[in-house]
C-alpha cells in the first residue's frame, strides 16, 4: 500500500509541545481557489461550504493549511477543511461526482449511509478506489434522514483533512422544530506525517502518553493510603506490564482539537436570539479521540444518535466516540455559552461558543484531571459469565484476555464516572418505536477486540486483517454480533451496509446505531439483518487501530 | 581457593536473580495460579478454543484485490541507547556505543545488536550480533543469529541464541547463549529497568553478566563468570528521540578474568563516569 506522503516544511522548535490553542485565525489559508459559498442555514456562515440539491461536483486535492502557526499540506474536498456540508432530501436520488487531483489514490465513504455496496467507497471492497485524475459517479437513493459524514476510506487521508458533514432532511419535512440548526464537527489536526506517527508508536506505544504514574505519585499515594496499600494498587498493572493511564493512543502533545475546523483560539461561534431553540448536530470525525461533550450553563436533549431518532434524554455532558454523531436540541437564554469537547485523556479540547452576537466568547472550565482506568476496566465483571476466546489469542498479537467481562450499558466511561454531572450511556438512549429490527436472532457471531500495546498492534481474535478470513453473514439472517473487548481501550466498532441494533444486557433491543463504542473488558452484543447483498467492511474506527489490523470484511451473500 | 570461593558466590547470585526473573516470566506467561489474574496474560489455547475461521464458510476475499494496510507493511527503526563519552577513575577517556536496529514486520524481525568502545578513533572492543527475531509470545523474542567480537584482540565468531522481551514490573531482558569454534562456549545476561521522576526525567539502571565455558587467553578471558557491569543514567527527554543523560558504570572483573586484569596492570573494578545521549529514530 503506498501511502501519501504530504510535502513538509522542517518542524520547528522541538520543544515539549504544550497544548496549543491553535491559531485565531487558523485554518485554510483562504484565496487560493474562489469557491462559490452558500449562505449557511439562519445564523452564522459555517467555514465550510454548505452544498444542497441532488448533483454535486467534489473536487478532492491538497491546500495549505496553519492551524498552529506552522503551514501544513492537508488533503481537502473543495479546498476546506472540513470537507463542504452536504444537504440531500429523504427519497431523492443524488449524484456525486467525485475528482480526484491528488497524485495517489483515494476514495470517499458515506458513513452511516444504506446504499448499494458499489458505492460504499472502501477500496478493495466496493471498488479500486479513486485514481489520480479519474472523476468516480457515486449515485444512490437517500433512503433515510438525519445527521451523518463522509470521510476518505484511504490511507492516513481522513487524519489530514478529508471529512464532511451530512444532513439529510426527512420527506415529510422537519419534525424537530428549533430556530436555528447547525453542524458541530469534532476533529483533530496533527502538523506531523501521519505515517511518522505510525512508526513513532510502532517503537515506542506510549510515546503520546505524558501521564504515566511516575515515582512522586508512589510517594504521594504512600503518604496517603500507607506503603502496602500502594503497592496494592500498582502491583496487578506491573504485573501484566500494562499502564492505568493509558486512555489514548495520541494525546494533545501532537493535536490540535478542532470545532467545526476551527482551534480553540479561533472561537467558532454559532449565534442564536435568546429563547431560540438550537439543534447541535455534534459529529466526531476524529481519527483517534473521544471527546466528552458538555455547554456549562445548558443542558442538552439529546434526540438522535447515529443519525437515528432516540427518546429525547436531557443530560449535562455525553462522551462521543470517533464515528458517532449526536443531536442535541438547547434552549439558550444567556448572552454566551461555551461548548466544550475535552479529549478522553484530558490532555487539550476544543471549543467554540453559542452567543448572541459573533466574537463573544464566554468562561472555558478547565481539563478535567485525567482518571486513571480501574479494576473492573481491567478484569470485567468478575462473577460474570465465560467467553469463548479465540484460539488465535493466544499468541504474540494480544496481550491480555479478558474471560468474564461486564456487559452492563449504563457505564459513562472512565474519566466521567464521579464527576457528579449527569452524562449520557447507552442505557439512557432508546430508539423511538418502529426504528429497530426484529428481536429475534438466528445466530450468533461472537468476536473479540484484542491487541498488543507494547508492540502497537491491533486485531480481532488476534489476528490482524492480513491474517484474517472474511466472515460470512449468510444473506436475510438476523444475526447477533457479540463483542468482547480484551483490550483496556475503547473502541468504536463500525460495520459498514447495514444498522447494528444493539441490545441491552437482558437481551431487549435498546438503540439503533451504526458505530458502537465497546469499553475496556465490556461485553455488547447488536442485532444485524443482512440484508445487504456484496462485501463491507467492518473496523474499528481508531484510525491507527484500523490501520493495524482491526479490520475484517464481511461477506452478504 | 579463595577466589574460587567468590567466583562460585557471584555465579549463584547471578543465576539465582536470572532464575528469579525467568520464573517471573513463567508465572506471568502461564497466568498467576490461584489468583484472579489467572489466564489473563499468555498460556496456550484449551482444546474448545473457539476457531476465528468459523465464520468464513469457505468465503475467500475479492475479485477486487483486498486492502494492504500497515500490519502487513516492512518498518524498520533504530534505538541508539547508549552513545557516551567515558570518563575512567584515573582520568582517561574513550567513547561508546549499544544500539539495536530491526527491519521487518511486526512479528518477525531482522535484528543487529552492536556495542562497543572507540579509543583514539579505533574501536578498542566492539560485539556485533546480526539475529532473526520471531515474537514468541506478547512480549517476548527469541532470536537466532551470529555475533562478532572485534577490536584489539583477536576476533572471535559466535552462533547466538536468546531471548529478548519485557518481563513483569517492566524489566528489559535480554539472555543470550553462544556457541563458537574451537569448543568455546558464553552467555550474556542483561537487564534494564526505567523510574520515571517526571515525564521527561527517567532513570534508568542496567546491569550486565557475562559467562565463559572455557579460558579464552588470547581475549585474556576467564572461564565461568567474567565481568559484570550495573549502571546508573539519568537522562531528559528533550523529545521522546532526543535525550541527553549522564550516568555513572561500576564494572567489576571476575575469576582467571580478573587475575588477566591484575597482570597486566589493570584494574579489575572500575567507576566510570559517563554523559552521552540516548537517540532512537
């Protein structure tokens, strides 16, 4: 596989990189090509275009970018990053016409979309991908509505840019009456090669990972809960050679959290008229990070996840995983608010702010102090039920198994379990009545999420995609995935073509979703009908983690 | 007699760590007996071990040719660990160097090991070890492959075979036996270990036994345990690559190794002062 290597200006001081707040001005440096933009929806011009109709023309290429005061090359559709916002209509037919001006292949993937699997956009699934120079006709019928994104499925090139927002409005028009409507995209932006970051972690795993338990904190944990109680606490993670603080594989020491392509600095502002109701279509098109969600001062009903349509559950802060889309509805009355998305990890954030006015900006809460992953992130549920591992997990490609894991769906995740907020799980969100399947399965399909940190390596039933065979769901079954994670991360499996209704730890259908996010040592399960003749692809969608070998392809036939 | 008293003490206290530290391994490999960690970490699969092919139902990928991605692509790195400057208790100075460098795939490896000291822009003593690294389990290798020694004294050829990997509690170890000509016979032992003060700050203490089957007087080498060596090296990660350190070695002589030493007078126990970087890329 060749990778696109980006042209690269010398990196600069190569001191410790705190946290940057990015630039006020950052992002594509405009006047490069004149680009036709539309006026956003009621309220403020978004950056990037917002493209509506049933023919669209994307032009895939390379733009300057600054985001933190050293120029870059990402890989942009239509010249912005983000990619332009697209509006289709429920039972229209549209067609993309996709131009690819980069010098390597690529390809573009409409995520969370029901459509023939030629148009999928996943190369050496659905099609070789898109050349230098060829112009590919995407055409399918939008058979459904709500919030969704489209992202390149090739190489490195969904990190240096390529992803979009799509809104698809229902046939029988809008039911959810708000004011004002806008796409909030969470991302990141790194100034390195991504494949330099590959081999960085590749040598060394933690590399990102500046808080590790260090001897000031034994010494600190001594004086406070006595030597042999912190030796307790340590002995089981040095034991297995695993880290406590190992919440994500990349951290802000090389990212900066973007809103809606925009740095902290830069403040993207979403206006309203106090008394507005205002529809957040929150996106994580993140390559790596999960971003925890929260507007001090409002509380958000959440309405849709995965595009789909939930029983509005109003909560303080939901925890997004990379892939995932949530919609709020806010009622805001005050002047300013902030809308703060800290990564899992709580080395940085991003940030925008819903005001009255453009510019204003209001009071940004601290990082929270990063939490360490505990016992039952490690070990499950201890009195649960046995899994079947693999017999490929036995070897060098997975370094730990996780025999009775928990299954239960009301855990925020580590980092948001004491915070004394109300924050959202996936026991709180329930499909609105006549989205889901049938409760019923025909069979069962267990699979398991295993990696080796130490030698940067990820995989399903410890084997990595190249050592894998493709896995058949035999065509109008109504299958029952059950994932296992024996890993200590979290990760958002995505399986491409068809709905994963998941269920709840007694076996009722809880909600529709088409990117689920397993917790560490957490077993979930979700109902699939294959219904979707031709190969998909199935991955977690941790850009590296999928890069690695956490990929399998299915086969509907 | 005496000193063979001590060489018999330092070669049990050598074996008896390395045994500890095996036997660290085989208990974490083979899961903690008893305890609630039991089968988590390595072990071998049970006969009813579910099958990850179960699904495929003779479905094979294509006609499109399937995704290559980066679990299938060669990489190749190298960690320059030590490359210092040394100062000797009686104030004389030479430079060295230990580094590993591997090209390859994530499971199996080619793997060059190189040490060595430069006096005078002449390497004084070098050992260079080309090996093929096979991932045996999820954190160790066993290597197979040929060592050279070089430098002033007459060269010697070595089949090597060992086994590298973390152990529990973060223990870098490296064990490796040799086989040369002429019935010579070695084994190298070594260990590293890092404490993190900050998150840049680490310490990081190593320690290093060689054995000989036989007397090697031409390299002025006894047989059994030959020298030790156990240091000490502060170093600040500049960057992650990038790491300056200072550290001090004490180095301590053994056996017929020893009597050599005194011989032609040298010392059989030395301090070393070192400053030098740590580099990896």
């Amino acid at each position: 596989m060749t990778y696109k290597r980006t042209k690269q200006h010398v990196l600069p001081n190569l001191q410790r990189r705190k946290f940057l707040e990015g630039l006020v001005m950052g992002g594509v440096v405009l006047g490069l090509a004149p680009w036709e933009y539309a006026v956003a929806l009621q309220g403020n011009a978004t950056p990037a275009q917002v493209l509506s109709g049933t023919e669209f023309d994307l032009t895939i290429g390379e733009a300057p970018v600054n985001f933190t005061g050293a120029s870059r090359m990402a890989t942009t559709i239509n010249g912005s990053v983000p990619a332009p916002t697209l509006h289709w209509r429920e039972g229209e037919t549209v067609t993309i016409r996709v131009t690819n001006r980069l010098i390597s292949s690529t390809s573009i993937h409409w995520h969370g979309i029901i459509l023939d699997t030629k148009m999928d956009g996943v190369p050496g699934l659905s099609y070789k991908g898109i050349a230098p120079g060829e112009t590919f006709t995407y055409r399918f019928k939008v058979g459904q509505a709500g919030t969704y994104w489209y992202h390149s499925h090739t190489g490195f090139q969904e990190q240096l840019g390529m992803y979009g927002a799509i809104v698809i409005t229902p046939a029988a028009g809008e039911t959810i009456q708000v004011e004002r409507d806008y796409v909030v995209t969470l991302s990141e932006w790194t100034d390195e090669d991504p494949m330099r970051v590959m081999k960085k972690l590749k040598m060394q795993g933690d590399y990102y990972n500046f808080n590790q338990p260090t001897v000031g904190q034994f010494f600190k944990d001594v004086s406070k809960d006595g030597l042999s109680s912190a030796l307790d606490d340590r002995k089981m993670w040095n034991d297995m050679r695993m880290s406590p603080m190992d919440l994500a594989d990349i951290s802000a020491q090389t990212y900066t959290y973007l809103m809606n392509g925009t740095a902290p600095a830069g403040n993207w502002n979403g206006i309203f008229k106090p008394g507005e109701k205002v529809r957040l279509r929150f996106i994580n098109s993140a390559a790596m990070s999960f971003f925890d969600v929260r507007i001090p001062g409002l509380k958000m009903t959440v309405v849709q996840a995965d595009g789909q349509p939930v029983e509005p559950v109003t909560v303080d802060e939901f925890r997004i995983g990379a892939a995932e889309t949530y919609d709020v509805i806010v009622t805001p009355k005050d002047e300013a608010y902030t809308i703060f998305a800290q990564s899992m990890d709580r080395s940085g954030y991003a940030r925008g702010t819903l005001s009255t006015n453009p510019g204003m900006s209001a009071a940004i809460p601290a990082l929270d102090k990063a939490e360490p992953l505990s016992m039952g992130d490690m070990m499950g549920d201890m009195g649960g039920g046995h899994v079947h591992h693999a017999s490929t997990e036995y070897g060098p490609s997975v370094d730990m198994r996780v025999d009775s894991p928990r299954t239960n769906i009301d855990d925020p995740g580590v980092g948001l379990r004491y915070n004394e907020r109300r924050v959202l799980t996936y026991a709180d969100l329930k499909s609105v009545s006549g989205v889901m399947g049938p409760a019923k399965a025909d069979m069962d399909i267990e699979v398991h999420l295993t990696g080796n940190m130490e030698r940067y390596t990820w995989s399903i039933d410890g084997l990595e995609f190249g050592k894998s065979t493709p896995i058949h769901f035999p065509f109008g079954k109504r299958i029952r995935v059950i994932y296992v994670n024996d890993t200590m991360m979290s990760h958002p499996m995505h399986l491409h073509g068809m709905w994963s209704d998941l269920e709840s730890p007694e076996g009722k259908l809880q909600v529709r979703k088409h990117t689920i996010v397993v917790q560490p040592a957490q077993s979930v399960s979700f109902l699939v009908s294959a219904d979707a003749l031709g190969r998909w692809a199935w991955h977690c969608h941790l850009m590296f983690h999928m890069d690695s070998g956490m990929f399998r392809e299915v086969v509907v036939a | 007699m005496m000193s063979k008293l001590k060489i018999i003490r330092a070669i049990v206290t050598v074996v008896i760590g390395t045994m500890s530290v095996w036997s660290q391994c085989a208990i974490a490999e083979d899961g903690m007996g008893g305890m609630s960690m039991d089968g988590m970490q390595g072990g071998s699969a049970p006969p009813d071990a579910r099958d990850p092919h179960a699904h495929a139902d003779g479905y094979d990928f294509g006609p499109i040719p399937r995704p290559r991605m980066a679990d299938e692509a060669m990489m190749a790195g190298v960690m320059i660990n030590r490359l210092e400057r040394v100062q000797t208790r009686d104030n004389t100075y030479f430079n060295a160097y230990e580094l590993q460098g591997h090209i390859g795939k994530d499971y199996e490896r080619l793997v060059l090991k190189a040490e060595g000291e430069i006096d005078g822009g002449k390497i004084h003593e070098a050992r260079t070890e080309l090996l093929w690294s096979h991932a045996t389990s999820a954190y160790w290798d066993a290597q197979l492959g040929v060592r050279n020694d070089s430098g002033d004294a007459p060269g010697r050829n070595w089949l090597a075979l060992g086994m590298q990997g973390l152990a529990p509690y973060w223990f870098e170890v490296d064990v490796t036996a040799y086989i040369g000509d002429r019935g010579r016979t070695a084994l190298r032992l070594s260990a590293e270990y890092e404490l993190l003060f900050t998150q840049k700050l680490i310490l990081q203490p190593r320690i290093e036994a060689n054995f000989y089957g036989v007397e090697d007087a031409e390299r002025e080498i006894g047989a059994g345990l030959s020298n030790v060596i156990a240091g000490l090296r502060l170093r600040y990660e500049i960057r992650r690559e990038f790491a300056p350190y200072i550290g001090v070695d004490w180095s301590g002589k053994y056996g017929a190794t020893a009597d050599y030493a005194t011989l032609t007078g040298a010392n059989t126990h030395d301090t070393n002062v070192v400053a030098g970087l740590r580099v990896w890329f």
